[in-house]
C-alpha cells in the first residue's frame, strides 16, 4: 500500500535528534515557557522573515488569538465582517464566529482553489474589517490584489497559513509575512509537523504581538495580573523543542515535495483528471496535491483497489456543515463543485521515486 502520508516514516528521519531533544527537555525540570519555546519562535521569525512569532497551542487558537486581539485594541467588535474563502478548512471560518464576528463566504477560483480576488470588493460592507485569506493545499493566494483592496478599504489582512509553510511570493517575501498576521499550524500531518498539536503566530505589529503574549497566557503580561479575560494556549516546552529539530530540514523538505508534485505534473496525462494550477513555482509548497475528477468516489475506490491510499480535501463544504445551519441552503456553487470533484494523491518528503512512478502509470490507466 502507498500510504497517503506515511508519518511514522517521516518522523523516523528525525528519530536521534528528537529523542535528544525530548531528552533535553525531560532532564531541565522546566516545561512551559522556557528556552526551547524562546528559540524555536526567535527561529520561526528568521525562517519566515518576520519580527515576532509567537507559539501557541494549535493553528485554530492562532487565528482566534490574533482576531481577538485586534478586538482588545478596539479595532474588531462583535458583529463585524470578515471576509473568508467558502472552500477552506473549517477552523478559518471557526475562528471568526469564535469571537462573535461574521464570516463572508467568498468563492474560490476553479483553478487554484484559492479565494477569487476579484470577488471581493463586491463583499465588502460598512461592517467589513478584514480579509482571511487562506494558502490552501499549499499555494498562495494572491496576495499582491488581495493587499491592493486591503488597504483601499482600510482593511486588516490575516494569512491562513497552515498549509503553506514556506512558501514565497512574488518579491521572495514569505507566507506569514505577506499580511498584517498569520496563523500557522503544526499539527503532526502539516509540512511542518510537531508529535501533537502546535500552532504560531506570525506579525511585524509590535502592539498586536504584545497583546497576543497576554491573550494566551491567561491575559496576563506579568504572573497573578490579569489585564484581560484570557485563555490557555501556551505551547509547550517539549513541543518547542521538537519542533525547532524538523525546523532545520523544513526547507529540503519541501524540495522534495516539489519535486514529486513536478513528477505528478509531467507524468499524469489522462484526460479523466485535472491537475491543479501553479501560478508560480516558489509559491506552492504542496501541503497535498489535489486533482479534480467528476467521478471521485470510483477514482477514489480504483486508487484504494490498486493500493494507492487517498483523502478527500474536504467533503462537505463549510456552508453545508450542521455547525452552520443558517448557511444550509445558500449556494456557492464553485465551492459545492470543489467539494465533489477533489482527491488528494499521497504527497510526502518519504516518498521514493518508484512510488510516485506507480501512482502515474496506475492514473494513466484509469477509464472513467
Ligand atoms: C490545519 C488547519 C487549521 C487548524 O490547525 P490546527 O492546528 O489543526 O488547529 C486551520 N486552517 C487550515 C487551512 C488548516 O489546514
């Protein structure tokens, strides 16, 4: 069986280094907010070119932190709007109702799956605060119109980046530093995955950091003074630690996803699938490779009988989910064909050549 994403695998790579380093944190007697957080986030704003990364305990907290955040400085309040993809994972759509705000399903483009730029200013209202763009499946979303309209509308931009670590835009700026903040996850299956939730966040705001340190820390900047009514989200020491191991190959990484997505690229040729579009190169650092095929489930079913394992991204579309039963019967028909046509072939570091020459030659006799 090809395995969809094979991390025991990927994290066996590691094995020595994340042992000394679950080592080194076991043996100082000090597990939150110590030295391996202090530099894993001094690491992460170097990687990603930023002034502040600040850990936290998931990608969901992250993007909840940072709206409620601006709330506290009083630029965000309940009711306000906020602009979102219809397509993305739920959590950036979760974030917003989290905090009492609304989120506007806006839909993606067919091609990249991305969030359409030019339908947003027509989802602009007086209530609009911000813009969620989300990199999904790993592509950045295009930041350059996406910033134009920010900023003509007085507009906060926050970046979805839990699928897009690393990825450049077209001035060689990095995901995480082409808005206002960014939300970045590393949930064990992400491109850079902790063993266990882990999420960050990313700004050059000095103030919205600072306020974000309190926020997750009980809304406390100093012990036993509580300057808000905050939560728990620390990341933790042993997490830190981990994650500042897989930091240091994060980069050959995700060469080598490019390189089997690149292989995909050339490889598939039968007419039944459509391969996703790359707008550019730097800008895609595929978290999954995603094809559409009008008739998934049989694609799906011939994949598994052939042992190649897959996963849908997503199945339901937000709007549809139970959750938000007031969206139950708007149509977003772009998102609705998304959702039924997607099927993500397995992707990974650890994957060898001859795997990914199986997974081809087995599409390419695929009769639909
Ligand atoms: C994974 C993911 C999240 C949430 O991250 P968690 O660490 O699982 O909370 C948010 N947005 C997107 C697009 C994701 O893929």
């Amino acid at each position: 069986m090809i395995k969809f994403l094979d991390l025991y695998n990927i994290n066996q790579q590691h094995k020595l280094k994340l042992t000394e380093a679950f080592e080194r944190v076991l043996n100082s007697g000090w597990y939150i907010m110590g030295n391996e957080l202090k530099q894993f986030e001094i690491e992460f704003a170097n990687y990603v070119g930023v002034k502040y990364a600040i850990g936290v305990a998931n990608g969901l907290d992250a993007l909840i932190l940072i709206i409620r955040a601006y709330k506290e400085l009083g630029l965000f309040k309940d009711g306000d709007e906020i602009l979102v993809p219809s397509n993305t994972y739920i959590a950036s759509i979760l974030a917003i109702s989290a905090n009492n705000l609304i989120p506007v399903l806006v839909e993606p483009d067919l091609g990249t799956f991305n969030i359409d730029p030019t339908l947003l200013e027509a989802n602009i209202t007086s209530k609009t605060v911000a813009i969620l763009p989300v990199h999904l499946y790993g592509q950045l979303c295009d930041m350059k119109m996406i910033n134009e309209i920010a900023k003509k509308h007085n507009l906060k931009v926050i970046e979805d980046c839990a699928q897009s670590h690393g990825a450049l835009g077209d001035d060689s700026r990095m995901a995480g530093n082409l808005g206002d903040a960014a939300g970045f996850s590393f949930y064990p299956g992400k491109n850079l995955g902790a063993l266990g939730d882990a999420g960050a966040i990313t700004t050059n705001d000095t103030e919205l950091a600072t306020t974000i340190k309190a926020l997750l820390n009980y809304g406390s900047h100093v012990k036993y003074q509580n300057k808000y009514k905050g939560i728990n989200s620390r990341l933790d020491e042993l997490q830190a630690a981990l994650l500042n191991v897989k930091l240091g190959t994060l980069e050959e990484e995700t060469s080598r996803r490019k390189e089997v997505a690149n292989k995909y690229i050339k490889g598939i040729n039968n007419t039944e699938i459509m391969l996703p579009q790359v707008k550019h190169q730097e800008a895609h650092v595929w978290h999954v490779f995603v094809i559409r095929c009008s008739d998934r489930d049989k694609l799906q079913k011939y994949l598994l009988d052939h042992q190649v394992q897959t996963v849908i991204h997503y199945p339901i579309p937000p709007h549809k989910q139970e959750a938000y039963k007031e969206w139950n019967n708007l149509s977003y028909p772009i998102s609705e064909k998304i959702h039924r046509e997607v099927i993500s072939l397995p992707i990974s570091q650890v994957m060898t050549d001859e795997d990914v020459q199986y997974v081809v030659d087995i599409i390419n006799n695929y009769k639909g």
